[in-house]
C-alpha cells in the first residue's frame, strides 16, 4: 500500500457558548453575518492506492498547520502507511531545519499520525485500540464546563460526574458556590489558564485556599514555561496539580512527568504527536504514577475518537473532557456521533478510528479567522485599571477579596 494524497479540511467551527465553556468574559460575535471566535478545526484525509483512506485533526492553530501539512505531504507521497514511527521519525527530522518543533510542527504531525493509526486499523480490520494493544475498558468517563451553579447543576441533570469552572476571577469564591450547589457527589476541577497568569507565590496562596473544596485538580495556575514554578506549589499545599495542554511530544512533556511536578498530565489530542506520542506519554506518566486525562476543550471530534482509543488502552487513564453541547455543529460535524451514556462515552469497535467526516457540512463553514478574542474588561481577569496593558504574568491585588470565599 502507498500513500497517493493528502486532503486537508478547515472550518470556522464557532466558539462555544460563554455559559458552557470554563473561561470568563469570552463571547462570540456576529460581524456582518460572519462569526468571529477562537476555534478552528482543522481536518485531514490520507488517501492510499488501494482506496482506504485514513482521517485524522490538528490544533495548535489550524491555519497555520494546514500550509504545515501541504509542506510535508510530499515527503510522504509513495511511502507505505504502516510504518507509522517511521514516518514520524522522518517528518520531525524533515522539520527540525525551523528550530525544534512546538505546537505547530507536532499539530501538523498529529493529524497525519492520527490517519495513519486509522488506515492501518482499516487494513486489518480491528480498532486502533486494538492496535494498541487491546482495551483496559469499555467506556471512558467525561467532565464538562460550569462557571455558574446553574450550568453545574444542568450538568449534574445529564449524568455527568465531574465538571471544571475556569478563568482567574474570583477563584475561590467561584468554586465554593460550584461545591454548595452540586455537593460532595461531583468532581470540580479549576482551569487557571490566564491571561494574566499568577506568579508562584499567588498561585501557592490559592491552592492552600482550595483546599478544603477537595478539587479534582488545579490547572495551569503558572505560565506553562515556568516549569520550575510548579515544584514551588506542590511544596506549599496538598492538591493535585495537572498541565501539560500547551506542549507537544514526550519532549515538551518530559519536565512536568520525570521531575513528578504534576498529578495529570494534559496533552492535547490535536497537537501533542500523535497517537503514537499519546501512548509514549501515557507510559512515561505511568512509571511516575502520573494520570492522563486529555485536554479537549478546543478540538473537533476526530481527535475526540483518536483519545478514547488511547484512553481505552492505557492503565492511567482518569477521564476526558468534554463539551459536548459547545456548539450545535458539533453532531453534524462528524458519522457517527460519539455514544455518551450517564457520564461516559463508549469506546467504539469499528475499525480504524471508527469515525468520518461530513464533508458538506464542514465545506459550510470556512475558515474567517484563528485568534483568540480577549476577553472582556468586565470578566476583571486583570488587576483594576490594567486591563488595556494584557500583561501575561500579574501579582494580584486585593489580595484578600481575591483569595477569600
């Protein structure tokens, strides 16, 4: 079998509804009938000389990583698609000329790996779990988003177990509401992803303050390239810690998992590598007793399938995330829709990933722009009178409003 060609497919998917997505002050627009938001998704199809074709997606930022993909693919014209190490081995070394690969490069190279793991699942007729070597379970468990004890406990009504809240207003404040509204029953976990991120010793001040609500995790208090910051704030409370979204690879992984600063590990289905860099990843987490639980919350539903394959098989496995009523192209987006049943999705049996595209559907909707929209004055993620500055990193003032329920 030869790879013949390789087909990308963009959309403007939407941003999610602000009432259902963990970030605050985000809304979507409508500009002379046009949608302006965060999120593209970012398709590809292999085609093969004996007519099966392999589906997989990118993130990172899509636009990008579809002049990244059409570089590449004539490095993979006329090779055999069962290599599949091989072939990544031989994309990273083709791209290391553009300095070491960040987001971008490994977004690019997931989407290709992706469709290769499903070709070879259709060619031997099995599930890519399968290929993987075999299910550790069936079905995997999902949290959603909820900013508000409404949203929660709309949540908590569809059978769902866990939820996180996000953004950097009113942290504790935030949570307690979430815990006093759903009770003891529910995971929470917080998203601090900023903008502004805190510095070490505010996001040390905040985890202490979480504690009593017993988080599922805290997310991303400090910039991601301030590794070193996070062994600061396991020694300053007892809270699981979870990163690791914003990096690509074993490589970009490697810190947070060998030097044992996170409790969940994160990376990201569209951009991490791979199929084959998500299993690395999860074996590396295992030897450290490190979780995986897959960022999601900006992707499409190809890499959806691609992570409960991984999560399927893997021992480490925590649960996935998940927002399923984001945006109401979601279903149409993709045949068949995932089977989400109190709580969890089903692992599906078909071969390969078990999934396509609708090409119509998607061909809907194009591409009208990938930047994230700022947030609102009004969300006050910055300190009063700092907003017009969007400084990355900032002390908190106020600090006892800020740290206190």
């Amino acid at each position: 079998m030869k790879i013949t060609a390789i087909r990308t497919f963009l959309m403007h998917a939407g941003q999610p509804d602000p009432s259902k997505w963990a970030s605050d002050g985000h809304t979507a627009h409508i500009t002379q009938h046009k949608l302006e938001g965060t999120r593209n998704w970012l398709f590809l199809k292999i085609e093969t000389d004996e007519g099966i074709t392999g589906i997989g997606e990118c993130s990172g930022w899509p636009r990008v990583i579809e002049t990244a993909i059409k570089d590449l693919a004539p490095l993979l014209i006329g090779e055999d698609p069962a290599h599949i190490e091989k072939l990544w081995q031989k994309m990273a070394i083709a791209m290391m000329g553009h300095g070491m690969l960040g987001t971008v490069g490994a977004g690019a190279m997931t989407g290709i790996d992706m469709a290769l793991w499903d070709i070879k699942g259709k060619a031997l007729g099995v599930p890519v779990w399968m290929l993987l070597g075999g299910k550790v379970r069936d079905r995997i468990p999902i949290y959603s988003h909820a900013n508000t004890p409404e949203r929660a406990l709309a949540v908590k009504a569809r059978g769902i177990k866990a939820i996180k809240c996000g953004g950097v207003s009113n942290p504790v404040k935030k949570v307690a509401a979430l815990r006093e509204a759903v009770g003891d029953e529910i995971d929470i976990a917080i998203d601090l992803h900023g903008p502004p991120w805190m510095t070490p010793a505010d996001a040390c001040r905040l985890v202490r303050a979480l504690e009593p609500y017993e988080l599922l995790w805290v997310e991303d208090p400090i910039a991601p390239d301030n590794v070193e910051g996070y062994r600061r704030i396991r020694d300053a409370a007892h809270i699981p810690l979870a990163s690791g979204e914003r990096t690509a690879t074993i490589f970009g992984e490697r810190q947070l998992i060998e030097q044992e600063l996170v409790d969940v590990i994160q990376p990201d289905t569209g951009r991490a590598g791979g199929i084959t860099q998500m299993k690395k990843i999860a074996a590396m987490a295992e030897a450290h007793h490190i979780q995986m639980a897959p960022h999601s919350g900006s992707l499409g539903p190809v890499a959806e399938y691609a992570a409960l394959h991984v999560l399927a098989s893997i021992p480490n496995a925590l649960i996935l995330e998940r927002i399923d009523d984001d945006w109401e192209g979601r279903p149409h987006t993709i045949v068949p829709h995932p089977m989400q049943k109190d709580g969890f999705l089903t692992v599906p049996d078909a071969p390969g990933l078990g999934c396509d595209i609708d090409e119509d559907f998607v061909a809907r909707f194009p591409s009208e722009g990938n930047l994230s929209v700022p947030v609102q004055e009004n969300a006050n993620s910055y300190n009063p009178g700092t907003y017009g500055e969007r400084l990355y990193v900032q002390t908190r003032l106020q600090r006892r409003t800020y740290f206190s329920a």
